[in-house]
C-alpha cells in the first residue's frame, strides 16, 4: 500500500519542491520540448500526405484531360472528319484520287530513240 505521507506530499505540491525533483528540471524540460517536436512532425508528415494525394488526384485528373482532347483532336483531324466537315460547309474541295509521287530534283533522264 502506498504512503499516506508520499500522497500528501505529492499532493500538496512538496515533492515538486524538493531538492532531488528540481535536479531533474532540465530533464523534465528536453523531454517536454521532445515530446512537442514528435507531435509537430506527426501533424506535419499528415498534411505532406494529404498534399501529396491532392497532388496524385490532380495529375491523374489532368491526364485523363489529355488524353481525351488528344482523342478528340485525332479523331476531329482525320481526312473523313475533314472531308465530311467541308461538305457541311458547302466546299467544292474533293479529295484527290490520284496516289501521291515523289519528285526528285537534278536527276539526269536519258531519251531513247
């Protein structure tokens, strides 16, 4: 069973007081300043992770966005989509049906006779 006299001392604030318990003050201090410092980097380490996901969201988010408008430009350039797209413009453009050819400059042709 406890001492009723350590009780009544640590009660009424003697024990703080003593001799031997303000020898530890520095102590008691660091461990103070040490515990604050381990709370503060545990709430700064959450909300580096919470800007991280943020961030996460967002790049995936702007992906998605590129991707579509990529989508959509390839399929609004293609030669159909532009040929349709006159068309509705009342163009008289038509597409060309001969196969492209390569002209090639300062070649030499012999004729023959």
């Amino acid at each position: 069973m406890a001492n009723p006299q350590y009780i009544q001392s640590l009660l009424n604030g003697d024990l703080l007081r003593s001799k031997r318990f303000r020898a530890q003050y520095p102590l008691i201090g660091l461990i103070v300043c040490l515990i604050f410092i381990y709370i503060l980097t545990g709430y700064q380490s959450i909300k580096q992770q919470h800007r991280l996901t943020d961030t996460k969201k967002e790049m995936m988010d702007a992906k998605f966005r590129y991707m579509t408008i990529s989508a959509e430009l390839m399929n609004a350039t293609r030669q159909s989509q532009v040929t349709d797209a006159l068309r509705a413009q009342g163009s008289t453009l038509q597409e060309n049906t001969i196969p492209p050819t390569k002209i090639e400059k300062n070649k030499q042709f012999t004729i023959y006779n």
